[in-house]
C-alpha cells in the first residue's frame, strides 16, 4: 500500500505544481483525460491498482499468478491510460465517474473489467486477475467520496491478527462491539468469519488500516488455490513437517506433499535445497501456502534435453485458460502463466507429435521450457494430457463482466470463466434483463471442451 500512497502523493503534487504554473504532469499515467470525449470536463477520480496474471480468483495479489508487466489499462470511451509497471502497478487519474470500463490489452491480454458507481474525488485501489480474454475484479478498496468500502477476501484471522481484526483486500480491517455483520438477511458475528471468505465491509480508512462499521459476508468458500514459484530460502524441517520461504512468501509442507522433477518423474523432499528454484501448488492458509505439490525445477538430473542438449529451466501444468496469437508464435495461459510458443516448441499427445494448431482452451498442458524475467516461459515442449472432451458440472461466483446479448441468450464473464445462458437457464433473485455489469452473482453449469460454461442457474448474490 505505500506505493499505492506514493503513487496518489506524486499525483496531487504534480497537479498542484501544474496548477500553480509549475512542472508539467508526468507522461504516464496519462493526463490526457482531464477532458473527457465530448469535450467538457467533468469530476473526476482516481483508479489505481496491481495487474496479476490468471482468472482464478486469489487470496491475495500475492496469492496467485505473478504481476505482469508490459499491459495498457484504457478507461474505455476515453483517452485516459496507462502502462503496468515493473511491479505489476498502474495509476489512472481523471477518471471519469459513474459506471467504467477498463480496457486491459497487451502481453497476451485483451480483457475487460467493470467498476460500477465510481464517485468523485474518490479514490477507488483494485486487484485486477487477466488470462487472455477474461478478466476478473479480485479485490477493491474505495476512500476519499463519502464512506470507505472494502470488498475482497479474508486473508488472516485471530491469533494470526488481533482480536476482533482481519486481514482483507491487503488491509488490516478492525471491528468493535458495534461492527454490524450481516450475510443476506441474517445476523451474524465475528466468530462466523472464516478464511478465504469474500466480505464487503463499509467504514473509514487510515492508511492501510479500514475500521469497518459494517461487513456483508458474501461467502463461505475458503478453500482458495494458490501458486508461486521462485528460488528456495530458509529452508527447515524434515519431510513430516517443514518450511521454507521464496520472497516474502510463507511456504509449509508435510507428508502429504508431492515432489516432482522435470517430465513429472517422482521426486523427495532431499531435493529441497536452498537455491533451488521450485513451482509451488497448493492452498493459501493464515498468512502461509499449504503446499500440495512441489516441482523442482533444478533440472540438472533431468534427463528429457532439447536437441541442442539444454535442459529446461521451468515447467508448469495446468488448463489451458486463454490462446492469442498465430501458428507457431502463439501465447497461451496455463493456469496462471504465460507461456510462448514458437517454430521450435514441440507438441505431442500421447507420445504422437502434434500441429500446434491442435491446441484448445480446456486442454490440461503440461509445459517444459525457460523462464524469463517477467516470469513467462517460453515453451521448449508441451504434452495435452487430457481434452478435457467430457463436460464437467461446474460452480463459480464473482462480479459479473462483459454483458452482452439480448435474454435469455446472453453471454458474460464471472471469475474469468465465460458463461451462456438460454431459455432453459433458471434466474434466482434477479431476472435476466435486470442483470448489468458489476452484479456478484452465483453461477452453475456445464463447462464444455472450449472452457465456456452454459448456465443452467444464475443467482444474485
């Protein structure tokens, strides 16, 4: 968050010193939309926020795929920009109020995203989750306009946070004896705050410190995927129980654990060194990655080289979720990373060598290659080792995002899956044409072999 007050400090100076005839505002983020199309200005806000790769919804910005660098966030119908950083940030300012959109392009990124009721002089912090086409709003934090709300999910709980506090959105959320909790219309505690939970509270914010008068438990779903991979440090324990840490990430693992290298061939916990690069799966607990399976990706025993005798340097597995792009420069998300292709990436199923043009989205991959800076890989060899050709009941809920089409045939985005209805889809607490961006909504159906779910049920959350 002290970037995020860096990055707002930066922005009221320069505006201050432009106003009093001082230095002229900084190229980017752009200023260009102090006067939006048609020619007039108008109040104004501030959207700021961080870029991570992968539709799933996280914990935590740090909780799933890594930052990614290189998209251009466009407030769509305006001129306003700008282009993520290094660290996986943007800033917009002069953002027009009410309903926006928020273009993403760029990287293998070409997805938008919803902020509803956007007010002025409001400063609006946001967690934004993209794979390809899809995008998804993980988490907001709203001050500066009226009332501060927060919406994301519950990071931490007591006694990891003290009594009566949690950890939210990346914020530190303190209730009292008069926090109102509620879920719908029942009245609920504290105590009913469960980890991995997605609450909208409402308060006051100080710093990065939200004292809530209000929280709306959305959900009970606390079992929340996570990956991260990077190099080993710290590392303690035995196979029954240990610990380590890549960055500032907590990892624990135990028995339970799975170790792969390379080609999925078996692995142990002996391979767990300090300096050894390894991909992480597993599930995000109090302020610590539960893992469930490690693949080491220290290859030096691997024994599935390249023609040019180089081994890989990374690996991932995982579905397919979005492909951009030409045979063979294709860019594709694997779970929650970038992965390129080239005239060199070989592609086989079942040991057949394969077009690249064979691949679809809903495809579990298995991808061999090297990483690179930005933390993509560049893909040496791909294995499909399933189709996925059997539809699958699925179950998703989140905000809901590009609306299109006429009811009861409509098509929209929740949590990065991409969903259709029909004359045979149920509607519960809301009727189809009352739907619009920015609904949280429940959503059950049948994903098919292209990863788009047909909706036998949508509910308004």
């Amino acid at each position: 968050m002290r970037r995020v007050h860096e990055v707002i400090l930066a922005v009221a100076i320069a505006a201050a010193a432009a106003a009093c005839g001082g230095s002229k505002m900084p190229a980017s983020p752009s200023a260009a939309g102090s006067v939006v199309p048609g020619g007039s200005a108008g109040p104004s806000a501030i959207v700021t926020g961080t870029v991570q790769g992968g539709g799933a919804s996280a914990l935590t910005a740090a909780s799933s795929g890594p930052a990614i660098t290189g998209v251009t966030i466009t407030v769509v119908g305006t001129s306003i920009s700008a282009t993520v950083d290094g660290g996986g940030r943007f800033a917009l300012i002069n953002v027009p109020t009410g309903n926006i959109q928020l273009q993403l392009s760029g990287s293998g990124a070409n997805a938008t995203v919803t902020l509803s009721s956007v007010q002025a002089a409001q400063t609006v912090d946001v967690v934004v989750a993209v794979a390809g086409s899809t995008a998804s709003l993980e988490s907001e934090v709203r001050s500066g306009a009226g009332e501060a709300q927060l919406e994301g999910r519950v990071e931490s709980l007591p006694p990891t946070t003290a009594a009566l506090t949690f950890k939210a959105a990346g914020r530190t959320v303190r209730t009292d004896s008069a926090t109102r909790f509620v879920d719908g219309s029942q009245t609920r505690a504290f105590a009913d705050l469960r980890l991995g939970m997605r609450v909208h509270a409402r308060g006051t914010l100080t710093g990065d410190t939200f004292t809530a008068t209000t929280v709306e438990m959305q959900n009970s779903n606390a079992a929340i995927e996570a990956e991260v991979n990077g190099v080993i440090d710290t590392l303690t324990g035995n196979a029954s129980a240990f610990q380590f840490k890549i960055g500032s990430r907590l990892i624990k693992g135990d028995a339970q654990t799975s170790f792969i290298r390379g080609s999925n061939t078996a692995d142990s916990f002996a391979s767990l060194k300090n300096g050894v690069r390894v991909e992480v799966k597993g599930e995000q607990r109090d302020d610590f990655l539960q893992a469930t399976r490690i693949h080491v990706e220290d290859d030096a025993n691997d024994d599935n080289d390249d023609d040019n005798g180089q081994t890989a340097s990374a690996s991932v597995q995982g579905l397919l979720n979005a492909k951009t792009g030409t045979s063979p420069n294709f860019v594709l998300t694997v779970g929650t990373t970038s992965v390129r292709t080239s005239s060199a990436t070989v592609l086989k199923r079942k040991g057949d060598v394969l077009p690249l043009t064979t691949l679809q989205t809903g495809q579990s991959l298995h991808v061999e290659g090297t990483r690179q800076t930005n933390g993509s890989i560049d893909a040496r060899k791909i294995e499909i080792e399933n189709d996925n050709e059997d539809e699958a009941e699925f179950e998703t809920e989140g905000t809901l995002s590009g609306l299109a089409g006429t009811c009861p045939s409509i098509r929209f985005t929740v949590s990065s899956a991409p969903v259709t209805t029909s004359s045979t889809t149920r509607f519960d607490d809301v009727s189809c044409t009352a739907l619009a961006n920015g609904n949280r909504v429940e959503v059950k159906g049948v994903r098919q072999s292209s990863g788009t779910v047909i909706a036998t049920r949508v509910k308004k959350k």
